[in-house]
C-alpha cells in the first residue's frame, strides 16, 4: 500500500467552536461547574480535558479541577499489548461525589472508555460520570453513548482519524485513508469502500 491519502475535518476554528458548545452543554446539563470535575485519558483526551476545563472556568468563573487517567491497565487486551510500563494518571482530588467529565478526542469501538470507567472507580466514587468526546466515529463494540460530542464523523473500519492538538494555530482533525498500491483511495468518501 501507499500512503494514505488525508481528508482534513476540522481546523482550529472549528475544534475552538466544537468545545466552547461542549464546555456550554456541560455547564446546562450540570446546572454550573459547582461539582464538576474534568478527567483526561491518556494520551489524546488529556489536551482537550485541559481546554474543557479551562473554558468552563471562563464560562462560569469558577475553577474546575482537571486530571489525567491512564487506562491501559485496564484494557480487555493487555495480553495482545503487554503489561504498560508505568501509570501516568494524575488526579490530584478527591472524585467522591463529583460529577466527572471522562475525556477522550476520539470514540471509536467504546473499549478505551470501559477502561477508564473501571480505573476510574478504582480510584472513588463519583456521583456520576459523563464522557465528552471531540469525534465520535462510529463502530462501537460495547454499549457505550457520549454525552456531549464535537462531530459525528461517520468512518470505515479501515481509516483512521487523527486528533492533532497544540497551539490553536496547529490543531487539527483529519481522516487517514488508505490507498492502493496506483495510489487509489481504498475507501471511498461517506466510509464505502471504493469500487
């Protein structure tokens, strides 16, 4: 195969635009940011946690905690990947009773959030948790529904959505799909695979 053919989706103004509605939604739903607290995944979710977190502040004006959890202990498939080398979640308060927003950029089979749900009550007991997703592409593999989502972005199983968050100017979301050895696209636009 060749390279894969990207397809941008989102740039930086539309990624602002996608969580300044999340950060709002959240805020509605939750009627303020009183109880909040926003929990990043490792690694990709953990930027966008920041963002979240910091817009709410802006929106509210009160401060929202924010920490990392890293999930990979708890993945269904630790015999394929190995044991993780080490543990970087880093929830510096207590999550008993809070309503915890679990951060990720990309949904995809729900397996990566299972894990995270079963870390996280692992550390407390939150009241609740709510999970905020940047892309939800489809292809779900458990029973598992976001409660605030940027973009649904339908995919096929073959291509692969790339987050990429760093200073505004340089964030940006885009599909990588994979092309024939002519350099034909093997999927098609809509997720169909090329005829």
């Amino acid at each position: 195969m060749n390279a894969p053919r990207t397809v941008a989706i989102l740039d930086a103004g539309d990624i602002r635009r996608c969580l300044t509605r999340i950060a709002h939604e959240i805020l509605e739903r939750n009627r303020g940011s009183e109880d909040l607290a926003v929990i990043g995944i490792q690694t990709g979710g953990v930027p966008i946690a920041r963002r979240l977190a910091s817009l709410l502040r802006q929106i509210d004006g009160h401060p929202v905690p924010c920490g990392v959890l890293d999930a990979r202990a708890h993945r269904d498939d630790i015999a394929e990947r190995g044991q993780p080398e080490s543990i970087d979640t880093d929830i510096p308060f207590d999550i008993a009773d809070k309503v915890v927003v679990l951060v990720d950029e990309v949904l995809y089979t729900g397996r990566t959030i299972r894990a995270a749900m079963d870390a996280l009550v692992e550390i407390g007991r939150p009241q609740v948790i709510q999970l905020a997703v940047l892309i939800d592409r489809g292809h779900r593999e458990l029973p598992i529904r976001p409660d605030f989502v940027g973009r649904n972005i339908p995919t096929h199983r073959l291509e692969r959505v790339c987050v990429e968050i760093g200073v505004d100017s340089d964030d940006r979301v885009y599909i990588e799909r994979p092309c024939d050895a002519n350099g034909n696209g093997i999927v098609a636009e809509g997720g169909r695979h090329d005829d």
